[in-house]
C-alpha cells in the first residue's frame, strides 16, 4: 500500500464476463484490467526489474522534511511517519511494470465473480505478523471493518461499494459487493493492509501515539527519536521473503530516516554524506548545486532516470469555499498571472514542460479537440459546461519571459472588471468593496522564489497576496479543516485512473476531511463525467471518459498550472546499487541495494552554507 501523504495508488477496473453467474469462477494468482492475461506466469520467479541475487546487508539512510508524532498511517490524525507502509503487507501488490495488475500477496490466490458480485481471497496459511501471530481470515475481516469505521475517509470512500466482508474458513474470506458496476473494486480490496486483531483490539485505532505496531511487513520499526528519526529493520524471519513477488526486494538490513527542518539544511547534510539517497526537486539545484566534491570524487552519483508515471496536475490550487474564488472570470485572471516562461528560464534552468492536463504525460490527457467519441459525452452536458470544451484546446497563457506581462495583466484587469471587482484607492476591491487580500498557505521554503514573483504581479492589480509560511503539523491540520485560500497541491494519477477520481472532484468528497478535493469543486456536470471514467468497461472507453473530464476540469481553471519533468533526478551515495532496469512506474529504491565491495560514505559535519533552492 501506498503511504497515505500520496494516497492510494490507484490500480483500475475490471472487464466483466458476458456470462451468467452460475458459470463458476476460477482462483487466479493476479487479477489484470479487462481479464487479458497478467505479464508474469503463475510460475514466474521474480520480477524482471528486480536482480534476483542482490545482495542483502547494510544500511540505507534516507531523509525527510519536517517531523512526525505518529506510527498510524490510516488515521486522518497526526503526522504518519515516512515509510510507515514497510511494515504492513496487503491481499496483493501490484507490479511496477505493468499498469493494472495485481498479484497475490498475503492471498495466495484471487477469486471473483463472473458478474462482479464479490471477491473471494484464499490466505497463504505461511503468512504471519512480525511477533509469530498467524494471519488468518479474521484479521483481514477485522481490518476491514475498522479502516470503514475508523479511519480516513478515504478508505471509506474506496470500499464504500462493499456490503461486507465475510470470514467463510480461517483462509479464506469473501467480500460482497453492492452492486455490479464497480469493475476496480477487486483490485482495490487488493491493496487492503491486514491489522491483526489480536493487538488492535485491545488498543483504541483513533489515538495517534508513538507505540510501535505489530505489522506483517518485512521491516519492522526498531528505533524512533520523536519528530527527529525512525529506524526499520528488515526482519529476517519474514514469511514472504521467499515469494516470487518479493524476490530481489528489501535488500537493506536497516533503512534510517532523519527529519530535516527545510530542504536546504538536508541538501547540505546530504554533500556531507549523512544520508544516501536525494530526489531532487529544485532545477536550479540540479544545474549547478552538484559541483561539490563529494560528486567530483564519486562519492555521491547524480543520475536521470525514466519516468514512464502519468504526472497528473501540480498547482497553485484555488479553494472554492473562498467566495472570492467562486468566479471562474476571478480563476482565469489569476492564472494570467503566473509567469511561467520567466520562471522557467531564470529560476529553473529551462529544465521544466508547462502541465497543461490533469492526466499529463499519458494518452488520457485532452491535447487535441473532442473526438465524435467524446462529444457524444460532452454534448448531454452542454449549458452546463463551459462552452469552450467544445470548441478550443486548453493551452496555458504563454508569456516571452522577459518577466513583463502587461499584455496578460491587461487580460486579467479585464476579467475581473466583468466579475465586478475594481480598483479603489489603488486597491483591487471585491464586489462587496472589501480589499482583496490572498493567503497562500505554504509549508516548503522553496516555493518562496517561485511565489514572489507571482506575489508582484498580483501587487501590479491592487491584490494582496501573503505568503504564510507553517510548520508541516500546522500546515496538515489546516489543510484538513479547509482552513486556506491557496495552497500549492498535487492530483497524482496512475495508468489506470478510477474509483480515486471521486476523491479528488466528486461533490460527496468537498467536505470530506481527508479527501483531495483541496479545492472544494461540487459540480453535477463533473460528477457524472467522474462516473462515467470510474465505470468505463475498455482501455479505450477509459481514455475516451478521462479526456471528457479532463476539458472540463481545464477550462474551469480550478488551479493554476505549474510544471513537470519526466525523469526522476536523483543523487545517491556510490556504496549504493540499483538494478539495471527501472520498474515503468516507480523509481524502486525498494530494488536497491548496499554494494559489498564499496566503503560506505563517512559522514562529516555539513557547512553553515543553505543552498538556496
């Protein structure tokens, strides 16, 4: 399972049989979209970007931003510590090479039903939690019903289409559905991690503590300094070690994690060779903060490597409780503002793609006009929608980046004159007179440079924006409560977008906690269009469903694009290996691996020096 700070990864849906019910299911040993057969044989031996013999041992030191005070991920309590999902197996995981498949984990076998009534998982009876408990039907049924009662909407959200989990033998257990028309449930009831009863029961679920969990993963939590580091220990005894689907993973005796307060200060403690492993974010570090000696000399390895993710939309996210936002004509001036192309060229190097689409970087992203296909979604829809889905392609504003934007602030002055907004007294003041003031709630002080920038330009036209600075705990609690204007947020996508979509736009998830629909969007017209994504029963009907709601969501400049690049840029210490071939949809450090033969990096004590990101 995906840590919950990047939600759930997504898997897809299933085709369903043309057949009567009575015609009997057969256990499979992975479930794939559309029932073509999965990439790898029941009898396959490891995963093609794993290697097989890498060599175990050794210590992986990663870093984090922020802190943390709590080791329970599935509660919308608390900050979860990183990698909290090392210690927790699932029914089944998918594979990193193929887009919607899933394999059995703790289910030796997956059983569904011709029509898609249910989902039947058979237990390996070798599995078992890390203190020697034995999984067992129970605990799955458990888990079940305490991640609906007890945890994060999101969970609730994902299963909401499931009646009940039944324990039929100690191995064995059924999930009933109700009702036919969610084709990914199978898969997603997959991904669900097993609890064992026997310790939670006794303990409460909703209190977020530091006491370490009993889990069945293959690390366990050995030491924890509060809010500054955590400690996983791969536990020898594991009962999945040996599975197919595991070999060639969790190479690393122990993986440390060190909570940085800002990016800058890690950046330095990594060229001092405190941790080993850095996924850069900054371009204009990438250009020219490597030129340090720990790379000169080969101590630290700077690499580009593939990324095949669909990228989906980062941006500047408008929250539509705001009223001030609920204009579109207010949504569209503000993003007239953004100087992107300046950004680009003097902040980042040149290094980024504008993002323009919700599903950027796969073929489910709307670049060209609607097909016969999609308008015979679209046209239903018409009045209710902006008119310009039908007619134009969505393309962000492109300025010339000489950081002068008259022409845009022009475009801009205009919309918010037609939405009623004037100037007064050299204030821009809304349609009940009041000065136009913008928080932008920011917890990464990198963004600081990218925002100023937008801040002036919004200064130009009388807008008061202010940059609100809070640590991580202070900026998760008021993301929650809906407590913000504007943030700076993400809707990641996988290949096989499905019943998440309602998580990020549907109207039921507006004022769900802990959903990510930052942006409080309740509109029927994309609450269908949702729908119709979620309960597509081809590839093709897919892509087609996922480009309709894609043009609506671009034209109702709910956020303000920002960008993306489609390699992972990392750094990482010389002692560390990893396998020739990346897996499609993952950067795979879980693949990685201490070399034998290489002196770990010694460590010193980083500079004063803070990189400026």
């Amino acid at each position: 399972m995906m840590p919950l700070r990047t939600l759930l990864k997504p898997l897809g849906g299933l085709l369903l049989a043309g057949v009567s019910c009575l015609v009997l299911a057969a256990p499979q040993h992975a479930l794939t979209l559309y029932d073509e057969p999965p990439k790898y044989p029941a009898n396959f031996k490891h995963l093609d970007y794993v290697n097989p013999n890498a060599p175990k041992g050794g210590t992986f030191r990663k870093s984090a931003l922020g802190t943390f005070d709590s080791l329970n991920p599935f509660i919308n309590k608390g900050v979860p510590a990183d990698d909290i999902d090392l210690t927790y197996d699932t029914l089944a995981r998918q594979s990193l090479d193929e887009p919607f498949t899933a394999y059995g984990l703790i289910a030796e076998k997956i059983e569904k039903a011709p029509d898609n009534s249910w989902v039947r998982f058979y237990l390996r009876p070798q599995a078992k939690f890390n203190d020697g408990h034995p999984i067992r039907a129970e605990d799955v049924v458990f888990s079940f019903d305490t991640l609906m009662k007890s945890a994060s909407p999101l969970f609730k959200s994902y299963y909401s289409d499931v009646e009940k989990a039944v324990e039929e033998n100690p191995l064995q257990v059924k999930f009933i559905f109700k009702h036919t028309k969610n084709r990914e449930l199978p898969l997603i009831l997959g991904q669900l991690p097993i609890l064992p009863k026997h310790w939670w029961e006794s303990r409460d679920f909703n209190k977020g503590n530091l006491e370490i969990p009993v889990g069945s993963g293959p690390y366990t939590i050995t030491e924890i300094k509060p809010g500054r580091s955590i400690r996983y220990e791969r536990n020898k005894d594991y009962w999945g070690k040996d599975l197919p689907i595991n070999k060639g993973l969790y190479n690393f005796d122990a993986i440390t994690i060190d909570y940085f307060r800002d990016n800058s200060v890690a950046f330095e403690a990594l060229k001092a060779g405190q941790f080993d492993y850095w996924l850069e974010i900054s371009a204009k570090n990438w250009a020219g903060a490597y030129n340090v000696p720990a790379v000169k000399q080969g101590r630290l390895i700077k690499e580009e490597i593939r990324n095949a993710n669909p990228t989906g939309m980062q941006g500047f996210i408008f929250n539509l409780r705001r009223p001030m936002f609920q204009d579109v004509r207010v949504r569209e001036a503000l993003n007239l503002l953004f100087d992107f192309e300046w950004a680009n060229k003097q902040l980042f190097n040149g290094s980024y793609a504008r993002t323009s689409s919700y599903f950027e970087n796969s073929d489910m992203a709307a670049k060209t006009l609607p097909s016969d296909e999609e308008l015979a979604i679209l046209e239903p829809l018409r009045g209710q929608i902006p008119d310009k889905v039908f007619t134009e392609v969505y393309k962000p504003d492109v300025t010339d980046a000489s950081g002068m934007i008259r022409e845009q602030q022009r475009r801009a002055y205009k919309l918010l004159q037609d939405a009623g907004w004037r100037i007064v007294d050299d204030k821009m003041v809304d349609t009940q007179g009041n000065p136009v003031k913008i928080e932008f709630l920011l917890a990464q002080t990198e963004f600081e440079r990218i925002l100023l920038p937008f801040k002036r330009n919004l200064s130009d036209l009388g807008i008061d924006l202010q940059i609100r600075r809070v640590d991580t705990s202070q900026y998760l609690n008021r993301l929650r409560s809906r407590d913000f204007d504007m943030i700076i947020g993400s809707f990641p996508q996988s290949s096989s977008p499905g019943s998440e979509q309602r998580e990020y736009w549907a109207s039921e998830s507006a004022e769900k906690p802990g959903s990510r629909n930052f942006m409080g969007l309740k509109d029927p017209a994309i609450d269908q269009l949702t729908e119709g994504l979620i309960n597509a029963d081809s590839r093709q009907n897919l892509i087609t469903h996922a480009r309709a709601l894609d043009r609506v969501l671009q034209w109702g400049f709910y956020v303000i694009p920002n960008w993306h690049i489609k390699t992972w840029r990392v750094a990482y210490s010389n002692h560390i290996g990893h396998p020739a071939v990346t897996p499609l949809y993952d950067i795979g450090t879980s693949t990685w691996w201490v070399k034998p033969d290489v002196e770990p990096v010694t460590a010193t004590q980083p500079t004063s020096e803070s990189l400026e990101p």
